[in-house]
C-alpha cells in the first residue's frame, strides 16, 4: 500500500534504538528521508546513515537546547513534513510513591513530555508556514492505565495524550494533523534490557526476568508482548497520508491488554 511518504521529511526523535529504530526503518523503507535524534548511535542507525536517507543527530532531548538543535539540524535537510515524538523512559519505583523524589519526578517529565513539547514547538511553525504537516506522538496505556510502579512515568503519558489532543484542536483547521500510539509492554530493553522493567522486578521479587516478562504478557489475550515493528507500522500509517482525515485519535496497540471500552 501507497502510503504517501516517498520524498517527505521526518524527524523521528530517540531514534537509535527500540521503537525510534523501528519508526525509523519503516520510514526509510516507504522512501521518506529522516533526521534520526537520539543521545547515542547504534550499529543499525549508522547502517541506515551509510544508506543515505538517514541523517543521524547526537541530541540531549531532556534539554531545553537539544531539540531545537535537531530541528535546526534538521531544516538543513528542508521542510519538516513529519514529526515522530518517540523519545522517553521509564524506571519501576517498587518502593512507593514517598520514595520518589523531586529529581526523579523532573526527570520523567522533562525527557518523556517536555521533550515532545519543545520539538514540537520547534517544527511547527514550518508546518504552519507549509499548510500541512503530521504529527504522531508515541504514548503509552499508562496514560489511562496508572501503575504505582511507574507512577512518574504514568503522569509524564497522561500529560503527553492531553497535549496531543489539545493541539489537534487548534492546529487541524490549519492542514496539521496530530495523532498519538499507546502501546502497552514492547520487547524492547526498556522492559526487557539490562536494568530494565523485569530485570529490576525481578531482583526485588527474587523472580528470574524471564519469567517476570511472561506473566506480563499473559495478562494479553494474545500471550505476548507487542514488536517496535508493529508499533512503527501504525505510527507510519498515521504519518502517511492514507490516514489524511485522522487526526485527534489514540491507537492502542497491547494484544488486548486493555479489556474496557
């Protein structure tokens, strides 16, 4: 399927890895050029920057200064045509919500919202300027599924789906659409890498991260975790003009992790 973006522009941020790589390839793959921004590299990023349709740009997006740096880096490549909102994380806080401190609340905040926040301000005005533009925005069920063991994390989501909704009011009578992806557990390190959500379960339950990352994907009727794949598939269709009357939407995509309508 002809999804409109051969020859467009994206800017895709935290993309070195997980879902940022995978959003990453699958523009490439349907001819978009993409302005990659992530703090580090990696061996399948620079494969993607020798293959000439991937400009990769070392960026701190929990900055303030970082992501009008990639934007600035990117218009050298021309007009933004789309914007991909990746960059985040999270930590499990398996002590409680007293032992989370100002730091680590600020910290949350200011990588997975403020970051979305300051790119997105920085690219919109071309966008304006061009008449048209799409914006997707990877969010999480957490934004309306609170965990006390991300509760940091889960506030940062709730905040970034209200701003994405907010501005697909005002900016959708202007040519801009603004969608957001909530996925629920990927098979990225996130959950499943060194120091990641089972790994860190695990050693305070005593439990192997194997089997800590198996009951979770239990609680799916499909029995497992969703790809960065399947996550960049639907945030490119979204980008795509295929979707050119979406706009305000949330997609989830958790193998049915979110039983209630």
């Amino acid at each position: 399927m002809e999804l409109g973006l051969t020859g467009k522009h994206a800017v895709v941020t935290g993309a070195s890895k997980g879902i940022g790589l995978a959003i990453t390839d699958a523009l490439v793959a349907e001819g978009a050029h993409v302005t990659a921004g992530a703090r580090t590299g990696s061996a399948r990023l620079e494969e993607l920057v020798d293959g000439g349709q991937v400009s990769a740009v070392a960026v701190d997006l929990s900055t303030a200064a970082g992501p009008i740096d990639l934007v600035e880096s990117a218009l050298q490549h021309g007009p933004i045509d789309v914007l991909v909102n990746n960059v985040g994380a999270t930590q499990a806080r398996l002590d409680g919500f007293l032992e989370v401190t100002d730091e680590q609340w600020f910290q949350s905040l200011t990588l997975t919202f403020m970051a979305a926040v300051r790119t997105t301000r920085a690219a919109l005005p071309g966008m304006l300027a061009a008449g048209r533009g799409t914006i997707v925005t990877t969010c999480s069920v957490n934004s309306f599924l609170p965990d006390p063991a991300v509760i940091d994390y889960s506030a940062a989501k709730a905040a970034l789906a209200n701003f994405s909704k907010a501005l697909s009011k005002e900016v959708g009578p202007r040519g801009i659409r603004v969608n957001t992806v909530s996925p629920g557990p990927v098979s990225t390190d996130l959950w499943l890498g060194d120091h990641g959500v089972a790994e860190t379960v695990g050693q305070a339950q005593g439990a192997d991260p194997g089997a800590v990352a198996q009951q979770q994907a239990a609680l799916a009727p499909t029995g497992r975790f969703t790809t960065p794949a399947e996550v960049a598939d639907l945030v490119v269709m979204l980008a795509g003009s295929r979707a050119g009357n979406v706009t305000g939407a949330d997609f989830v995509i958790d193998g049915g992790l979110i039983q209630t309508l």
